[in-house]
C-alpha cells in the first residue's frame, strides 16, 4: 500500500502539469478522485486496525471506482473523436495534437488510478474477497481503453503520412505557397522540400502513437493466501513472505 501511495502521488504530479485545459470542471474532478484515494492510502494503518472504518472505506472506494469510470469513458469518448478529424492542414492538426495530449494524459491517469482502487480494495478486504472479484470492471475498462488507443493509432499514422511528416528528422514537406516556392530549389535539394517542426510536436504523436501506452501488468497474486512468518521485535510484529530470506 506504500507504493500504491508513491504511485498515486506520482499519478496527481502528472495531471499538475496539464496547462491552458478549457474544461476546469473535468480536471478538477480528476483532482478530487485521485485525492480521495490516495487518502484512504495515506491512512491505511489506521484503517486496517478498525474494521468499522475498514468497511466504510471499502463503500468509498466503491464510489470513487464508478466515478473513475465515468471520467475515463469520457475520455476515450473525446479521444475517439479526434480519429475522425482527417481533413486538417499541419496547424490545425498541430493545434488538435495538443488538446488531445492533455486527454491522452488524463486517459493514463485514470486507468492507472482504477488499477489502484482495485489493489486498494483488495487489501482492505484482507482475503475475504479474491483479486478477481476487487478487479472485476479492469478487463472492461482496460479493453475500452485499448479499443481507443487503436483509433488514436491509426489517426496519428494517417495524418503523419498525409501531412508528410517525417518524426525521425524531426520536419515535414512544406505545403500550400510556401511548397510552391521551394518546388524549384528542392529539385537540386530534396532537404529543402522540408521544414523544421518543434521536437515536442513529435514527441507528442510519439507518445500518443504508442499502442505499449495501454499495457498494464495487473498483479493476480493472492497476498492473503501466502503463508508468512511473524516476526515480533521492540513490540512491533513484523511479516516475512517464507521464501524470503532474513
């Protein structure tokens, strides 16, 4: 639960530093959802030694799964809509990339956050319910995520190669009056049929392209069917899983 937390707050720094977003309302609740959980982390001791607690909690984070999947169905919504944008010139599709980058942002953090409700829930269930059960909505949500990522795949690919966009040498052909000019001088320098493109631009439809974006490891271990041993020192008692040496 430790990292869970660690993960949570690297999760919270990730959408910090989403700028200029239209929508406040919807990053706000993001917000919100990733404060909650992680503060049912940062109090785990004390919530794991009282089952009254431990029981509402396990309500809350009920709550906060359906919020979480409300938020990423509206994200992979939006994103989706981005793949029938197929007619813009290279600033507007430039312009679009951007929007899509902050959507893209807040698609990784919410999966990433329902992943964490479902461990989190797992634990304070303490094995009275499996990790199947506490991660019952991740194969659904995970392949809604999956099937959106495709789109977004594929409209990045389609535009890349209409726009002439070449990410390797970071530039694309030139278009429109300025292609017209530069016909001529590109017949004895093909390099000069091409201009420079700002390398976060490629960056971004890297990142946005990469279908290893929505690869996430679910943990199927059964912590509370393993056998440990107790260790008691100074008053404390400790665990240690038995095939780990002392």
């Amino acid at each position: 639960m430790t990292q869970i937390n660690a993960e949570l707050g690297e999760i919270s720094d990730g959408i910090s530093k989403i700028y200029d977003f239209q929508d406040d309302e919807f990053r706000s609740r993001v917000f919100s959802l990733v404060a909650h959980v992680k503060k049912i982390a940062d109090f785990q001791v004390e919530i794991l030694e009282n089952d009254e607690l431990r029981l509402s909690k396990i309500a809350q984070l009920d709550g906060l799964e359906e919020e979480c999947t409300q938020l990423l169905g509206q994200v992979n919504l939006t994103l989706a809509g981005f793949s029938k944008k197929n007619d813009l010139n290279y600033s507007a599709y430039e312009k679009e990339l951007k929007e899509a980058q902050n959507w893209y942002t807040y698609k990784k953090a919410l999966l990433d956050v329902l992943y964490k409700i479902s461990d989190l829930r797992y634990a304070l269930h303490m094995g009275a319910a499996s990790r199947r059960r506490c991660a019952a909505l991740l194969p659904t949500y995970a392949k809604q995520v999956e099937d959106t990522q495709a789109l977004l795949t594929a409209w990045h690919q389609a535009s890349v190669k209409r726009l002439g966009i070449d990410t390797n040498e970071i530039r694309r052909r030139r278009d429109g009056f300025d292609g017209v000019v530069h016909v001529i001088p590109g017949l004895v320098n093909d390099d000069l049929n091409f201009r420079a493109i700002d390398e976060k631009t490629v960056d971004m439809i890297a990142a946005q392209e990469s279908a290893q974006s929505i690869e996430y490891p679910q943990d199927d271990s059964e912590l509370y069917a393993e056998d440990v041993q107790l260790i008691s020192k100074d008053g404390k008692i400790y665990y240690l899983p038995m095939d780990k040496e002392e």
